[in-house]
C-alpha cells in the first residue's frame, strides 16, 4: 500500500491518519509542535485541566453519525445538554438567553419599540454579509445590544463586511431559551490529547515543522522541514495554512485568540447552575468566559476552572500582553462582579490561527494560494485552517472520512492504470 504524508496533528491530522493506517496506508505524521493541535488541553500546576477554549461534540447522529463512531473508538463520549447566556450589559446578575430568544426582549425599557422592528423585519433570509443577515432577523436595536458589538470584538473587523455559508447554521432566533446545540451534544470521558495520541499510536510521527514542497510536474516527491530534512511520500495530505507550504509571496490573516485558564476559588459560581459560558458583547477585552463543570474531573467545593478568551490580532496590545496581565484582568473582572475570588493557578494559551477571516478579500487570497496547492494530484487537504473555512470537530472528522474515500479512489484508479 502507498505511503501517506501528513502535515499536522491536530484533531484533522489525527483523524485522517487513523483512518488511512487502518486502511493499511504507511503513514507519517509530521508535526512542528505538540500532538492535539487546538484541541490541546491547558494543564494546571494544581493538577486538573480544561479545554482552551469548549470543544465539544455535538453531530446529528444520523446524518453525522461517523463523528460519534470514530471518538467512541478511544473513549466513552457523554451526552450532555449545554447552555450559554449572554450579558449585553457586563453583569453577571443579569444573564439572558443565549441563543438571543423573543424572551430576552422583555429584559429592556423599550420592548414594546423592540417589538414594533420585530414586525417590520423581514425575518430569516438569505444575505451574502452578517450585518444584514442579522438585522433582518432581529432588528436593529437587538441586533446592537447583543450581535454587533459582539462580533465586532470577536473578529476584529466590522461586521459589514463578514460573508459565509455559516450563518443559518451557526445562528437562531427561537422563541424561549434552547440549548445551545438544540438536539444535545457529547463530551469525552478522555482529554482529547490523550484520544489523538491514540490515533495516530500506529503512525510514524515526526516532530518537525515543514517548509515547502520538493515537486516533479502536478506530483509533490517531499516535504522540506525545519531541521533540514525531506520527507519523501507516494500521497500528501495537509492540514496547515497553504501559503506556508506553496510558493506564494501571499499570506493569509487569521483572528487571533488568547485563552486564559484559571483554576478559582470563588464564594459563588459565575453563572445560573445550568449555564456553561457566557457571551460578554460589551467594553470587555475578553468575548467568552467557560466555566468547566462538565469535564469528567472531581473539584472541590468552591473551586472552579474557567477559561476567557481574548481574541487579538498578532502583535497587537491584547496579544503583546505578558501572561500576568491576564490573570489581573480576570482579578479585576471577578472584583467589579462583587465576587470574593482568589487564583489558585493561571495558564496562558496564545492561539495565533484561531479563526480564519471571513472576508471577501482573505477567501479570495485563499482560493489562489490552494490553487497553488491544488494543482498537484497527489495533494489532499482539510481541516479549519487548511480550507480557510469556520468549521468545527463534526465537519472536520467529516472531512478526514471524505479524504479517506478520495484517497482510496485515487489509489484505485492508478492501480487500475
């Protein structure tokens, strides 16, 4: 059987390689950091852990039913219904529903105006941009106090501008508060590392980052690495930003994030006993805070683990800040909210490609870079950063099923050559 190449070890990288392995591919896994990519947990000096940031599994079990098989081949995935607020004001004693529901309209002076743009708006409609998509569901005025200054921080730039296929998926309007995933979603009895380094346990990993592409024609023979040494391969499967492998003098921009995980002990929980995390599309430096009650791990009494994600670009003030300023700032955070709190411990995780930019410009740059990448045959690629696309685990284990098959009929058809 041929030999597989692939770039990344993230949870894209992890997955299509067990897949090909068990498929009887010899696969290498090349790596310039850490096996779990993103899904890399924050480990505390106290001893427990978190997420950098909820990576949870949520799929339709009959449509997306693989997503849930291939998980359950490492570990126990337990149901779980999640449930988000929001706080427009910055007050966590006044939480509203998140998803933004009909309900939250009775939370503001001026509902019955609130009501009278309900009417007049056209409702759930397709838009090319978010702005428009948003304020002909909800209005203008709901649409100020809960999504536009929200999204603002989030991505860095105005929301205008912001264009996709992820809105009607990603975003609801309902009547009264839902959960978050609607039909329920799955969290892992295992970290996610643990689970990765499982995949890939029959794999030749290679910890190395790689540089460029060795090519003869539409057919790459190697990949070049960091330390200086080249990796030949019969097929390549990337899961990296394409410019940092094609012969570009383009780059791509990608919304930076920076996670703090504190290890707290509080006189009081953060939010409402069902709630995970909180949204805050107000004057905070900080869009989400995550308490993680529901990972399978015993604290004490009093004791929390939360993260709060800072999104940056890189190199600007949020990004430059040393892992200090973080842990004051959720200090002074907890004091204003009257909360007696003490950190027991803080981790900083600096995430420079969080989130591809969903802009007309960047996807336009994308596509010529990866059609750069896609002109050679025996090139696949998936994952968030590598399709340029906002996704999440579901589409991406998704997507390593859909490269298993694509390189299995590639094998095929040269074979039958």
């Amino acid at each position: 059987m041929s030999d597989v190449t692939i770039i990344g070890a993230g949870v894209a990288g992890c997955s299509v390689g067990h897949l090909l392995e068990k498929e009887g591919f010899d696969v290498t896994v090349v790596e310039k950091e850490a096996i779990g990519g993103l899904l890399r947990e924050i480990e505390f000096e106290t001893g427990y852990h978190c997420d950098s940031a909820p990576h949870l599994l949520f799929f339709d079990e009959e449509e997306e039913a693989v997503v849930g098989e291939l998980f359950s081949e490492f570990t126990h995935i337990e149901p779980h219904e999640f449930y988000a607020a929001t706080y427009p004001r910055g007050n966590l004693d006044d939480p509203h529903h998140y998803p933004v529901s009909k309900q939250n309209i009775d939370e503001w002076d001026d509902a019955d105006r609130i009501r009278d743009e309900l009417e007049q708006a056209p409702g759930k409609t397709d838009a090319e941009f978010f702005e428009e998509y948003m304020k002909n569901q909800v209005g203008e005025t709901l649409y100020e106090r809960y999504n536009r200054t929200y999204t603002q921080k989030h991505w860095g730039i105005d929301p205008k501008r912001i264009t996709g296929d992820w809105f009607d998926f990603k975003i609801s309007f309902p009547e009264d508060e839902e959960e978050f995933f609607g039909g329920g979603a799955y969290y892992p009895d295992h970290k996610y590392t643990d689970i990765l380094r499982s995949m890939v346990d029959d794999c030749t990993v290679v910890f190395d980052g790689v540089t460029g592409l060795e090519t003869e024609g539409t057919r790459i023979t190697a990949v070049e690495t960091e330390s200086g040494d080249r990796i030949e391969s019969d097929l390549f499967v990337s899961t990296i930003d394409p410019s940092i492998v094609v012969d570009t003098d383009e780059s791509l921009e990608y919304r930076s994030m920076v996670i703090l995980g504190a290890h707290v002990s509080a006189d009081e929980t953060l939010f409402p006993d069902h709630v995970d995390w909180g949204y805050f599309p107000n004057h905070y430096d900080f869009t989400r805070v995550t308490d993680y009650g529901f990972v399978p791990q015993e604290t004490p009494d009093g004791e929390y683990i939360l993260t709060v994600e800072f999104p940056c670009f890189i190199g600007d003030e949020v990004w430059s800040n040393d892992e200090e300023w973080y842990a004051e700032y959720l200090q002074g955070f907890l004091d204003e909210q009257g909360i007696d709190a003490e950190l027991l411990d803080a981790q900083v995780r600096r995430a420079p490609r969080a989130y591809p930019l969903p802009v007309t410009e960047q996807i336009e740059t994308f596509e010529r870079i990866n059609g750069k990448l896609s002109a050679y045959d025996n090139m696949f690629n998936l994952s968030r950063v590598s399709t340029y696309e906002y996704i999440w685990i579901k589409d991406i284990v998704q997507q390593a099923y859909e490269t298993r098959e694509r390189i299995l009929n590639d094998v095929q058809a040269t074979t039958s050559d």
